[in-house]
C-alpha cells in the first residue's frame, strides 16, 4: 500500500478529522487515535483498524507523551479551534523542533487567523460562509444543505488528506516537514472552483436558484418520482441523449423542446414518470445512452447490479462500507472492513506505549497514576 510506514497520530475529534485518518489508513498509514479520559468517542464510525491510547493531556506528563509519539511520528492531525493544542505546548512550536520532519496537520472551520478564527461552527456554517450553500434548493424553496456531506468530508478531510499526501510527497525531497492549514470554509469553495468559474458562463447560470441548468431548473436535469414512490435521475444535458431520453417516453421534441417550456415540460414528464415503477423503468433505460439510473438507496445500493459487478460495497456488522477509492493498479488501498473493528476506548495504549520506548514499570505507572488509560476488547460471545 502507498503509504505503508507512514505513522500518524489523530488527536479525537468528530466527522472530518477521523475522516482524514481513515483515507491515510485505508492506504496503509498506522494511524493512532489519541482519545481523551473525559470524552469516549463512541460515535466515530470511521475508526476501522485504527489504534486507541488515552492520555490525560491536561497533565505535563501526558503532553510529554504525546511530544516523545510526534518525534516518531510523520503526520498528526489537528482537530481543534487555533489555540487549543497551543495551550497545551502541543503546538507547531512545541512538537515540530523535536522532528524536522513532522507534518502537522491543522484542520479546523474557518482557519488559524481572521475574525472567524475562534468561533464555534458546523458544516452548515462553513458552507454558508463559502458561498456554494446559496446555490443548493429549488426555486422559491428553502435553501436544502446536503448533509454535512460537502463541508465536514469534501472541504475538511478529504482536502486535509490530500494536504498531508502533498506535503508527504515534498518532504521526500526536501526531508523537511510543515504546517497544513487545511479549514472548512476555504476547503469547501475550493471543491466548488468550477461553480464559482462557469457561473459568467452563458446557458448554466444566469437565473434564480433553481431555474438553471444543474439546479433543477430543467426537465432532463432532475429527479422524478416514479409509480411504487421510487425515483429515477434524469441527466440528458446533450442534445443526443436528448433524443434518446424522448424516444424511451415515447415521446418528440416537438412537444417536448430540449431548452424551452422547462415548467411545463417538468410537470409533464412527472406525470409519465408516475405511470411506471424504478424497476420497469430501469427495465427501459438500463443499455441506453438517456442518462437515466434509479435513485438508489442504502438499502439497495449494494444489490444494483454495476456495484455488485464491481464489488463497491461491502457489510460489516450489518453496516454498509463502501469500497476505498480510488483505486490503484500496483498498491491499492485496504477496505476498512478487513482492517479491523474501530478500537475500543483506550484499547491499544500499552501496545503503542511499549512500541514507543516506555519500559513496563513506567507504563504502570502512568497508568495508576490516570495519566494514560487502558482498556482491554471486550470478547464477543
């Protein structure tokens, strides 16, 4: 795997950060997740073989730990506000002189400066403050935020991990670390560069919220419910998927003119879409070239099909796991079924401590004085 050897440390924190730290896993990264005593992050889905030490931070003793791991360490990741790890002397300035060659990844919702800096946020926030939530809705509607899907996930850890590869890459020359600053806010506009740079184009924007091209102004860019309260997606943009679109409705574009009549030619195709079920109208456009699939759901995503030809998903503990992506030819990633369950709170901090140089006395001591915690798996029965 790419980056087998590549030791990470993950300070806990919600969605983004162990996001971050299950791509550099799922390809081949040992990833630690550094918990707190107080806080067990029993909802971190994404922690599949990853380790678990607890240290009691607030400690000189445990912020010595953490600085004796870093020095050992390639990257770690930084889930908190500017400041937090500052006023544990776990900062850049603090961790950074005792390995030139660390990698500390800031991940954060507005950035290390700026008025924003030290407020509090969520993907809703970021999203906001990016501009791209202004543009997600029909017209007339309420603004719809995706989720926590592009903020949290596409502008945090994902944009935070491609940072850390970068840096991983040019530290392979210049043997030198440095400081990512990998925000929220500025990660979100930059995954939306094309929406900010076509929107002078003519024919794609131009008008109200959801009255353009991709916004669910158009009849051959929307969704459509179908007989059995299913959905079908419709992305015919080309004039000769078009084409091909009408035909399978039986239909001309005399009646149904590709740029014109949109409201119209949306309440009409609606009408047609109810008359048949997904499955019969999979059993039309599946084969063609109309840019039509059905609008799968998570209970039947893995079943479709293209993913099961493909092998996109997997289930562990009845939870649905998607494929890592994307996929390499020589050193593919793992998926995060097959390394292992998330780590249990504390699970793996004898282990990691030892790895790192501590004798057992010294173990035991820290952890009879509360400066680390250790918790063993429960067995499953």
């Amino acid at each position: 795997m790419p980056l087998k050897g590549i030791k990470v440390i993950e300070m806990a924190g919600l969605a983004p950060g162990p996001f971050c730290g299950m791509i550099l896993a799922d390809f081949g990264a040992s990833v630690i997740r550094v918990d707190r005593p107080e806080g067990v992050f029993s909802h971190d889905c994404l922690g599949n073989g990853k380790r678990s030490i607890v240290l009691n931070l607030k400690s000189e003793q445990g912020a010595e730990i953490l600085k004796k791991l870093t020095s050992k360490s390639d990257v770690i990741i930084d889930p908190f506000r500017r400041g937090v790890m500052e006023k544990l002397n776990l900062g850049p300035k603090d961790l950074m002189p005792h390995n030139k060659k660390l990698i500390y990844a800031r991940l954060t919702g507005y950035g290390q400066d700026g008025p924003f800096a030290d407020r509090a946020g969520h993907d809703i926030n970021y999203l906001s403050l990016s501009g791209l939530l202004s543009l997600f809705g029909r017209h007339k509607e309420n603004l719809v935020p995706p989720v926590n899907l592009a903020s949290d996930f596409g502008g945090g850890g994902l944009m935070c991990a491609l940072g850390i590869i970068l840096a991983l890459f040019e530290r392979s020359k210049t043997q030198l670390g440095q400081i990512i600053d990998a925000n929220m806010v500025e990660g979100s506009a930059y995954l939306g560069s094309w929406l900010f740079r076509s929107h002078k184009v003519p024919g794609i924007w131009g008008q109200p919220r959801g009255q353009n091209l991709l916004d669910t102004g158009t009849h051959f860019y929307n969704t459509y419910e179908t007989k059995d309260g299913q959905y079908m997606s419709v992305g015919a943009i080309e004039p000769q998927f078009y084409a091909i679109l009408l035909k399978k409705l039986c239909l001309n574009e005399e009646s149904f003119p590709h740029f014109y009549n949109f409201e119209e030619s949306k309440e009409k195709f609606s009408k047609i879409f109810k008359e048949k079920t997904q499955k019969e109208w999979c059993e039309i456009f599946d084969g063609s070239d109309a840019c039509v699939t059905p609008v799968l759901t998570l209970d039947n995503v893995k079943s479709h099909p293209h993913n099961s030809a493909r092998g996109t998903f997997s289930v562990s503990d009845e939870v649905l796991i998607p494929k890592t992506a994307p996929g390499l030819s020589r050193t593919p990633g793992i998926s995060s079924v097959t390394r292992g369950s998330t780590p249990e709170h504390g699970e793996h901090t004898i282990e990691v401590l030892s790895e790192y140089g501590f004798s057992s006395s010294e173990i035991k001591n820290l952890v009879s004085s509360g400066i680390v915690h250790s918790e063993k798996k429960q067995a499953k029965l």
